[in-house]
C-alpha cells in the first residue's frame, strides 16, 4: 500500500516499496470546490484506517499507479451505464480506499449534476472517485457541456470509454491545471483512464495532443497557455484500459492478444516520446474470478478494471429483479444485440441472454432496419408484432412520445431529417425501444421483465460459479469492497501457488503422464 504523503507537493515522487501497515496520519484539509480557474496539486492519498488484507495483493501491478490514484490496490471498478455505477457504489470503494467511476453515461446534465455534489460531500472519500464520459456521436456539443460540469465541481478522475479518437473536451479536462515545476518537468493534476480495444486507438492517447489542437483551445480560452505548454510533454491519457469481450460496447476483443499487444506499444511510445514517467496499461473485460485477474497481471496489466460482476451489488443502481437476473447466470448466459446509441452503425453490446427476450428482439429490429426503406416497407405480421411485444403502444403514440424527448433534448435536426427520410424514422422509433428497456431492467417493471436490457458480460456468471456456497453467494452479500477483496487477494494467492509449484524440481504436479 502507497506511503500517506505528509505534505502536498508540487510533483509527488512513486515510493520505491509499498508499505502494507502505514501509520494513520491526519489528512490535509480538503478545499471546497473552487472555479476552475483556481488550482489544487495535492495528491491522493489511500486513507490509513483500510489496509490491505493480504500485503501481498496490495504488491500486485504497478506501485506507481497505486500512488498516482490514491488507492491500496491495483484495481478500478469501471463505470456501468445510466447510473448502475451509483453514487453508493463510488462512495462505499472510495471509503474503502478504492476508486470507482460513476456512470454518467445516458443520464443528462441534472442527475450528473446531483450526483457530483453529493459525492463531493461525502465524507471519507478524500477525492476517491471517478466520472464516466462516454462518447455520444449523436448529441453535439454534450462532451463539452459536461467537461464544464466536471470542472466546475473540480472531479480530477475520468474514465473515457467509446472513444475512436482524442477529442478537444478530453483534452481540455486532462490538462487544466496542468504546468511545469521549478526544474522544468510538465505535470498534470487530473488523470484520464481511456478504454480502448485497438491498439492504433490507444496509441493516439498514448501521444500528447495534437498542436493544432492545443492551439484551437488555447485561442479559444479553453486553456492557458501554460497549460497548454505542459500538455505537450505529457500522454492525453497515462492509463489506458485495455478492453477484452467486455458488457454493454464491445469490440469483442482477445485479452490474450490485446493485452501483451498494447503493452509493448506503451513500452515503445514511452520511450520515443521521451516521456519521464512509462506508459501503464490496464485490462478489463472477463475479470470475474481470481485466475482471470491473476491471468491479466501475467500478461503484463498494471492494474485492472471490474464492471459486471459490481452490478450485481447491493450498492448498484439498478433493480432488485436485475440483481435476481445477474445472480443466477452462467458463463453462456450472454449474448450481442445492436447498441441503442449506435443503432445505425450496427455497433453491439452485450447483454443477458437467460431470463429475457431482449437480446433477440433488439437484433431482429436491426435485421428490419437493414432491409427495409422505412415502415411502410414492413408487413402487417410484423407492425403487429412490433407494437404489441417491442413498443407497447401504437406506432402513432410512440411517435409522438419520441419526437418530444428528442425536441426535449434540443436534437430538432434529428426530427427534421426524420420528416425527409422515412428509413431515419423507423431508425428513431426502434431506438425507442432500447431506451424503454434500458429503464423497465433498472426499474424492475416486473409487466416488462422479457424486454429487460442488462449490460452484462461472461464475468457475472464465472463469479457465481466462484463464489457458489460461500458467504458471497447471496447477491445482498456482494458488497463491491467485498468483491475487490476477494479478487484480488485471491489473485495473489493463486499466483503464490503456482509460481509455487512451477519451482518445484521435476514434473509439474499437474502435468500429465
């Protein structure tokens, strides 16, 4: 576990050896909220009371990034969509000396809003807690109004996930406050975890922004010149997560493969930017038992992230009846169906398969979208079936109902098009869908449960199975500190073991005749 620190620094130093029994030492007071032009460089420091179970999982990954993150371990709970991440989830890991990054995605600027500030007065967090941006192709300027929401309540944490590129507001949110010491070295006091599932997508968070891009934010009062001047020694992101076959947005990646891929990457764009810190890489995706995050530090991850196997937690934002769902999955229990976001472009995630009909209604929906011109292309069997088990309404009220949340939502143009283009209509109404599912699951609307849309991957299932007549089996059990514990002392144990028995002289004991 990282060294409190007595005193703020300017640029703190990574301790050479974590301590696994630091002495409690009183914080810094921590300053309310300031405007963004005001700014603070005091590191994050684990608090001493939540010490490691076992010192060795506290050793597992990269000291450095313990260090740089404030926390005993190694280890990030990654966001889930709309809010499943809650503000009880953060705050119970960043009270446990952990992060976790709320889930921001798919709620408006209001809930953030809320949550932001009741995160910020919870006591015991010391600044332990992230905030998911998630990348939203179809609302403009949304990236840029909640950059400004996460500065003004001055969040150093992000998590960026469905990002093909570096956008200006990353940018932005990375390197305010960002300088130079007295001897020269550029700093930066906010962190930026990105999620990436291709390597040549890493590698642009991997380098610093673009000049011309820098210059575009400076002209337009977005950073300081100073800033700017230090972002450009800097990664737009020092950790990048590397994401396997993940829930919700997946590229379906191989972590076998990505993993040892990214990480030589990082090694080499380390060293041809010349930056003075490495490059660290994550892995998330399929971490659901001890062996799996075991398994993703012997392909060389710095840390790891979880997602599906917190959602069902008590802490989650999601519904009873979910967690019911969640609890009794097997590893098979998952499936691809199209993303409601990226509907058009045919983008997928995954989700529950067992227990629910939405997996297989959301791809027929896109098998329609594919084949048809619009709605007056589709037969009476399937405007019947579409209404009656997809929609729940007639197509002329859920037309009306969609038009409003999208003039609600100040996206006119996309009621515009619609008029012109029947194909984009029918697109909007079975976007619908998605978006009514999304909230029946965490409602628990028990008159919609086979529409149900849970975000899940393989992971929920394997920790069942790994915790099957244990304490944990009962999901109300599952507290998400516990759930850390447990993966990650069970990590080190497993490796203990078989670094273990790989020493021993002669045929491994596993090996067969």
């Amino acid at each position: 576990m990282p060294q409190p620190q007595p005193q703020p620094q300017p640029q703190p130093q990574p301790q050479p050896q974590p301590q696994p029994q630091p002495q409690p030492q009183p914080q810094p007071q921590q300053p309310v909220p300031v405007p963004v032009g005001v700014r603070r460089e005091a590191p994050l420091v684990a608090p001493g009371p939540e010490t490691a179970r076992d010192p060795a999982a506290a050793r597992l990954g990269s000291a450095e990034f313990r260090q740089d993150h404030g926390v005993r371990y190694a280890y990030l709970a990654g966001s889930m969509f709309r809010g499943v991440s809650s503000v009880e989830l953060v705050a119970r890991l960043g009270r446990a000396g952990l992060r976790g990054y709320f889930g921001a995605g798919g709620l408006d600027l209001g809930a953030v809003d809320k949550a932001l500030a009741e995160l910020a007065r919870t006591p015991g967090l010391d600044g332990r807690y992230g905030v998911n941006v998630l990348h939203d192709l179809t609302r403009r300027g949304a990236e840029d109004a909640l950059t400004d929401l996460l500065l003004r309540h001055d969040v150093r944490h992000v998590e960026a996930a469905a990002f093909t590129t570096v956008t200006p507001a990353l940018v932005r949110f990375r390197f305010t406050g960002a300088h130079r010491t007295a001897d020269g070295a550029p700093v930066a006091v906010r962190t930026l975890v990105a999620k990436c599932s291709r390597p040549e997508v890493a590698a642009h968070f991997m380098a610093p922004p673009a000049e011309e891009l820098l210059r575009r934010l400076v002209a337009g009062g977005a950073l300081t010149g100073a800033e700017a001047d230090a972002a450009r020694g800097l990664p737009v992101a020092q950790d990048i997560c590397v994401e396997g076959d993940s829930a919700g947005h997946t590229d379906g990646g191989v972590s076998l493969a990505l993993v040892p891929t990214t990480a030589a990457l990082a090694a080499r764009l380390t060293a041809q930017h010349g930056y003075a810190r490495r490059l660290r890489v994550g892995a998330c995706g399929g971490l659901g038992t001890p062996e799996a995050v075991a398994a993703a530090f012997v392909l060389g991850a710095d840390f790891v992230v979880t997602g599906s196997v917190n959602q069902c937690s008590p802490e989650a934002g999601t519904s009873d009846a979910v967690k019911d769902l969640l609890a009794a999955l097997d590893v098979q229990d998952t499936a691809y169906a199209p993303a409601g976001d990226l509907f058009e472009l045919g983008s997928r995630v995954q989700v529950v398969r067992k227990g629910t009909l939405f997996a297989a209604r959301a791809n027929k929906l896109y098998q329609l979208y594919r084949g048809h011109s619009g709605l007056d292309d589709l037969d009476e069997a399937t405007l019947t079936w579409l209404e009656r088990d997809c929609l729940r309404a007639p197509l002329d009220q859920v037309w009306k109902q969609t038009c409003a949340h999208y003039r609600d939502t100040g996206r006119d143009h996309e009621i515009e098009r619609a008029e012109r283009d029947p194909r984009h209509r029918m697109a909007l109404l079975f976007k619908s869908y998605f978006a009514r599912t999304n909230r029946a699951a965490q409602d628990g609307d028990p008159a919609e449960r086979a529409n149900y849309q849970v975000h899940c991957g393989p992971a929920a299932g394997a920790f069942n199975r790994c915790v099957a007549g244990t304490a944990l089996e009962p999901w109300r059990e599952r507290h998400v500190e516990r759930i850390a514990e447990l993966l990650m002392t069970g990590a080190a144990r497993v490796l203990d073991e078989r670094l273990a028995a790989y020493a021993q002289p002669g045929p491994h004991p596993s090996t067969h005749p």
